[in-house]
C-alpha cells in the first residue's frame, strides 16, 4: 500500500512541475534607445513570455506601443510579435499618470534555457528598442557597459553612441537602467523554490473568456403549453467546465467549450405530461388523485460559440458583453408526478422521451463585471418535435459565478 502511495505521490508532483514559472527580476541589457522605458520583469511560462514593463516620463506626456513590437531570442532569428497588452492599448497614445505608466507585454513562450532576448518595438527610426535581455545569471553581463543607441540608428548595423554619462543621474534612478545598484538587485528567481508550480484556480491577468462557471437560471416556456407554468419554481442549473477561444484582437474573442444543463420545468393544476398517440401532452390526473407535484426534467450538454468583448475600466476588473448561439444535445428527460396515497408519498414516471428535439440551439447573450456574469437566452426551436407535442420555446435568465 505504501509503494502505490508513494508512486501516486511522485506522478503528482511531476505533473505539477512539468511546467516550471521563470521569473527575472530587473533584468539587465546590453543597449537601449530610451533610458526611461525600463523591463521591471520577464516572466517565462508555458502560456507566453511577460514583459512587465515601467515608463518614467514628465506627467501627461504620451507613449506609444506598436502593434508589430516583437522579441526574437538568443540564437533564434524568428520574429515572436506581441499577442496583446495589459495596462496598455496597442497602436494608441497612452498618457503618464504622475510621469510614471506601468503595463504588460505578452509574446509568445520561449525556452526556459534561453539566456537573452532582444525586445523591438517596430521598424520606425523612434520605435523603443533594448537588446540582449539577460534571462540567465551564469555569465551575467557587464552592466557598466550597457549603451543607450542614438534614436533613429537603424536596426540591422546600429550606430552605437554612448551617452550614459549625459543622462542625469535623476533619470537613472527612477527609470531602473543604468544605475550599478540595479546589478545587485538583479536576480533569477523561482518564488523561492526550484520550480513553481503553476496549480491555481486563481484567473490570469489577461485576456480570457467567460464561458467557465456555475450558474442559475429562472426559466420559463414561450408559447401555447396546454397548462400553466410554476415560474418560481422553474429553473435550470449550469456547469460549464471546458472553455476554448482564438483571440481577434485587443478586445474581441471568438468563445467556444463544453457545458451541461439541467433545466425543471414545474407545473400547475393536476395534469401530467405524457405521450398518448405518439404525441407529448398533459393528461388530467385520474379521479381522486390530486398530484402534489408535476415537473418535466431534460438535461442537456451545450455547446457555445459567442463573440465576447471585453474592456477594462476599474483596475484589473473587466466589463464583458458576449453574444452568439448555444447548441444543446439532449442527454435524459423525464415526466414525474407526485402524490400521496393512504400517508405515503407516491412518485409516478409517466414518461422519459416524450418527443424533446434531440438537439436543439438558443440564441444567448451575457453582459457581466469581474467574474459576475448575467445571462439570458431564448430557444430557436421548439422544445418537442414538430408536431409531437406542444410548440413552446425554452427562455431564461440567470446568474454564473466565473472560474
């Protein structure tokens, strides 16, 4: 017993390690065209590489991030272009609040073993540049060397001008580059263990979708039933665990996953649903049975494929809008009713198929802050074959807490 408890152990901890987080705090360059844009960290993961960059300017004084900045690693000439921004839209102007911005690139992953990186932010004669990254500790370079290129050298044979002693030694210190402190602050570190182990239910900083979650919904049933529907009484449950998105641009993604739905349709009066003659409707209960309860069951596994756009406006928290079609696939449905007889408690099936189309869509929309989302939806079909049963559409709206 104990050698299957240490071999459960060993394969969990190497599963959780299989992708190590690389953290470079400050890390040094070698040459840079502008002393106030400093690389506060590189983060390397499985996901992307993260510049976390800080801008040091005079207040209201506008900066520019272009939409073709890239990365290209040591030894590597392939062009990694940025994905997106955080804290910062690309291609527009940016404002310093009280001189200082701080924001986040992210470009696609690299190797861990990667020792530099060159960081360009397009081909303009003004565009931020800074080469050879250092992204390891063991042949640190010379920090004492780094250079500061004239703006507007060209990329490919640089004309290199050291003017390190005309910037002011104010400038140095607030921007992060080239004062000989920040050598010793440099450092590689792995939150102070050898590997980090990225295991955390805890939302990235980035752009993601929303389709993840657990939700309630009130749920009704438009059209002509044939008796009355419990609105307070009628609800589904959803539980949403896979997501999949292609991001479109800075604040669009295409959103698609798995779901399931577990929707109860309660009923008023003393009828239950059943299939007579091939086709679904409610019978009234026999003569002297008085049903306590009559509820149709259908649960289903969805499958979404919205628009979703999202823009931050309060820190870190997002205002996010989505739109689109949810497809659903009848898993099991069941017609029950329930009564008492002589003290005990009866429940009768009275049908399981009951002509529910087998695969069905609703027309869906959410608007949510954070990871509150709201959503309502309307059935695009009936919810029984045509002609077998009542023509009603499923509508609802409801809640889901995001993960």
């Amino acid at each position: 017993m104990k050698r299957y408890l240490l071999i459960t152990a060993s394969c969990f901890l190497f599963a959780l390690s299989v992708f190590p987080q690389k953290l470079i705090n400050q890390p040094m360059f070698g040459k840079s065209t502008h002393p106030y844009l400093t690389i506060q960290q590189v983060e390397i993961n499985k996901d992307a590489t993260i510049l976390r960059m800080k801008i040091n300017m005079d207040p209201q004084t506008w900066f520019r991030i272009d939409k073709s900045t890239y990365i290209v690693a040591d030894g590597n000439k392939e062009k990694l272009f940025i994905d997106y921004g955080d804290g910062v839209i690309l291609g527009q102007k940016m404002y310093t609040q009280k001189g200082i911005s701080t924001f986040s690139l992210y470009f696609p992953p690299i190797d861990t073993a990667t020792k530099k990186i060159t960081f360009i932010e397009g081909d303009c004669q003004d565009c931020y540049r800074i080469y050879d990254i250092a992204l390891q500790n063991n042949q640190p370079l010379d920090f004492s060397n780094s250079e500061y290129i004239a703006i507007g050298a060209p990329i490919t044979t640089p004309k290199i001008v050291n003017i390190i002693n005309q910037v002011s030694s104010s400038n140095q210190t607030s921007s992060g580059s080239g004062n000989a402190s920040n050598v010793q602050n440099s450092s590689i570190s792995y939150d102070g263990s050898p590997f980090n182990f990225v295991f955390s239910w805890k939302r990235k900083n980035r752009l993601e979708p929303h389709w993840n979650g657990l939700g309630m919904a009130f749920i009704n049933l438009d059209g002509d039933l044939g008796t009355d529907l419990s609105l307070s009484t009628s609800h589904s449950f959803v539980f949403n665990p896979i997501e999949c998105h292609a991001r479109m641009n800075d604040h669009f993604l295409l959103v698609t996953g798995v779901g399931v739905d577990w929707s109860r349709y309660h009923f008023k009066g003393n009828k239950g649903l059943e299939v007579v003659d091939g086709i679904a409707q409610f019978v009234q209960a026999p003569e002297g049975v008085n049903y306590t309860s009559s509820k149709l069951l259908s649960y289903y596994f969805t499958f979404p494929l919205l628009i979703e756009y999202q823009k931050k406006i309060i820190g870190k928290h997002d205002i996010h809008l989505s739109a689109g079609v949810v497809g659903y696939f009848k898993c099991y449905s069941k017609s029950q009713v329930d009564y008492e007889d002589h003290g005990h408690t009866i429940k009768e099936t009275k049908g399981r198929d009951l002509n529910l189309l087998p695969v069905n869509a609703r027309a869906m929309a959410t608007i949510g802050f954070g990871d509150v989302t709201l959503y309502g939806y309307y059935g695009l079909h009936s919810l029984f074959e045509k002609g077998k049963g009542p023509d009603v559409r499923p509508t609802g709206i409801g809640v889901m807490l995001d993960f």
